[in-house]
C-alpha cells in the first residue's frame, strides 16, 4: 500500500465535518491482477446550497485522491495528479461505475496551481473534478464543478 500525503488525515476529517460517511480508507481496486488503492471513498446524501435535502434516500458515492503537491516542481505534481485521476476515473467506470472520483487538494494548491490558467484549463477540458479544503479550518472550501448531489429517478 503506498504512502499517505501528510494532509490524509485533515482532508478525512474535513469531509466527514461536510457530511460525508467514510466508507473505505484506502478504497481498493482490484483490476485484472493489478491493486490500486485511491486514498478515502465516502458515501453522502443528496445536498441542495449546503442543506440537507433527503437524509435517507439518494446516497452519493465519490472516490477521493488525496494530493499535497509538495514537489520541487508544481508541474511535475500536476502531471503525476492528472495521470493518477484519469487511471483511476477509467478504472472506476469499469469497477464502480456510480462511483464520482475527485482530487483532494489544500486551498493553498488550488490558489497556487488551479486558479492558474493552465490549472483552469485541466479542470475544464479533463474535466477534472476537485474539492479544495482549508487545512487549518479543517473544512471543506468548495466542490468543483459543484457539490455532488445524486440525481432522483423521479426526474
């Protein structure tokens, strides 16, 4: 099993202080006679604005690569991200296709990587989907694109 960024854990506690139940830690997938492991998967419930809408039904199932980008060089930690969130995004839509993968990162990354124009260009045309967490508050800042919120079969 590799190593744990050193955020692991805020991130872990981040989530679960957003609503989040965490259900594997790592998640493992087995695939072909290959394992890979992505660092937390959690389950949640649909979301409107931050309000809990149904508190039963609807659960979400997201996958998360924790990263800390703490590299010599913030492109190199991007490209190593980018290859990691598309092998195991490919790999969820054979697995567990309901599963959503998101990459975890500090507000600090975001604001010094993906608020640049070469990081908002990866989160448009991948797209990549990020949760951006403020280490310090331990708390979950933003979704990107957006919270995810289970889509109802009555729609």
């Amino acid at each position: 099993m590799p190593a744990r960024d050193s955020i692991h854990n805020l991130v872990k506690q981040a989530i679960i202080k957003d609503g989040w139940e965490i259900t594997d830690d790592p998640y493992v997938i087995s695939y072909g006679e290959r394992f890979l492991f992505i660092d937390l998967a959690a389950t949640g419930h649909e979301f409107n604005n931050g309000n809990l809408i149904a508190a039963k039904q609807g659960n979400f199932q997201l996958a998360l690569e924790i990263k800390e980008f703490r590299g010599n060089s913030p492109i190199v930690d991007l490209e190593q991200a980018i290859g990691q969130y598309i092998l195991y995004q490919l790999l969820l839509k054979e697995v567990d296709p309901v599963r959503e993968i998101y990459l975890a990162i500090s507000s600090f990354t975001y604001n010094n990587i993906f608020s640049e124009s070469i990081g908002e260009l990866v989160i448009n045309n991948l797209p990549m989907k990020l949760l951006v967490v403020d280490l310090e508050k331990v708390e979950v800042l933003e979704w990107i694109p957006q919270r995810p919120i289970e889509k109802s079969s009555n729609k």
